[in-house]
C-alpha cells in the first residue's frame, strides 16, 4: 500500500502502476513483449538498448533516447527497455521522435528548462515533456494539480518532499508517479539531469476556433477563425 505521494516503481515487464481513471504506467524488459491495449493511446521512452514497436500495421526501430505515442493496439518487442503511458478513451497522434536532445527549448524554474515532445492533439489533451536540469539546480518546492508520470533517461539528482521529510534519490532508468498536489522540488549536484515527464491534461493547445491554419487564413483582410459562415460546422465525433 502507497502511503506518499511520491510512488517510486520497479521497473519490471508488464504493468507497473494503475491511477483512477485507468491510466496505466508499464515496463518492457528485455527479451519480454509488452502488449498495449486497442481501447488506449500510449505514450512511451525507450530507456536502454533497441525496441521495435508495432502499431497499426507499422513497425519502427527506436533506440535509447527516443519517444512515441501510438494508439492501440500495439506492442514493444526486442533486448531494450521501455517504459510506457496507457490512456484509455484517448485517441492520440501516432508519432515517434528522438533522440532527447542536451536541453530544453523552452525556459522553466529556477533554471531548467523543457520541450513539448508530444504536445496535446487538443487544448486539455495529454502531453509528453523532456525536463532538463542543469548542475546546481535548487527548484522551488511546488505542486501540480494533476498525475505525472517522471523517468529519469540521463543524469541524477534527487526528489525533495518537504512534507514528508524525506528525500528520493533519482538515477537514469529510475521511474515514479507523482500524485495531485504533492509538494516536491528536483535538486542537482554536479551532474546534469534529464527528466521525461507524462502529464494526463494540458491547459494549452488547439482548439477550433485557434489553430494556425484557421488564424492565418485572410479572407478579405480577415481571419477565417471569425467567420462562421464558412467555417466548418462540427464533426460528429467531436473530435
């Protein structure tokens, strides 16, 4: 029985943790074959070694370093290893990328700094981030309000959680769970850190009426997003 808020997981094959809502976190070892479900999109890091991942009648070699999300059904197979997000009911883009680069594009907290790998389809979608901390980060001790799934690909550091007096140790291939609202800040020493970091939501993205394509279309010295009598009505799906 979990009793923090910070949940350390062993990284073996096969389920690892499940949170309320039926997001699944699970690990691929080598020599094993992780099937992910056809009712979930999947969000994934190969941590060691070589993978191929099969979706959708594709197949696509993924080496250390290197990213995806991919809608079910579909399976990590090979001598890696792999760590692995399953949302059911969620339809997401079918992408791989990689490898993680030295830092971030994008400026965070007290001096790290972070890239949207996978960003959200739609404004409220899931997301994937690459956290990057450089030596001698001391990060303001914060919350988020929803799950994060952390996985440490290069680097270490360590998790301080003040509320609970204590602090965790973090080492590449090292994976947890954050719950809601826990209190926490990462700390380096004289190494780098490299931290990939699922989030269930986002508060940014697309939406229909502001997505480049609609903004950047002029009709007569107008954008098309303010015309409704052109635009597209909504789609069945929602979606």
């Amino acid at each position: 029985m979990f009793t923090s808020g910070f949940r350390v997981l062993e990284h073996g094959s096969g389920a690892l943790y499940e949170h309320e809502g039926g997001i699944t976190v699970s690990g691929h070892r080598p020599g094993s074959c992780l099937r992910m479900p056809y009712t979930s999109s999947h969000f994934g890091l190969v941590t060691e070694g070589e993978l191929t991942l099969a979706f959708r009648n594709r197949r696509r070699i993924l080496s250390a370093g290197d990213y995806f999300s991919a809608i079910g059904p579909a399976r990590l197979l090979g001598a890696g290893k792999a760590v692995a997000i399953s949302v059911p009911g969620y339809l997401a883009l079918n992408t791989c990328g990689g490898p993680i680069e030295e830092m971030g594009r994008l400026r965070y907290i007290d001096g790290s700094t972070d890239t949207l790998l996978v960003p959200p389809v739609r404004k409220g979608d899931p997301c994937l981030n690459h956290l990057h901390f450089p030596p001698g980060v001391v990060q303001t001790p914060h919350t988020h309000p929803s799950l994060r799934v952390n996985i440490v690909y290069r680097g270490r550091g360590v998790c301080v959680l003040p509320e609970e007096d204590r602090t965790v140790e973090l080492y590449p291939g090292h994976v947890s769970v954050m719950l809601p609202e826990t209190v926490h800040g990462f700390i380096t020493g004289d190494s780098v850190m490299d931290v990939i970091t699922f989030h269930p939501d986002s508060d940014t993205g697309m939406t229909d009426d502001d997505h480049p394509m609609v903004n950047r279309t002029i009709v007569g010295g107008e954008s098309a997003s303010g015309l409704s009598d052109i635009r597209t009505p909504p789609l069945e799906s929602g979606r």
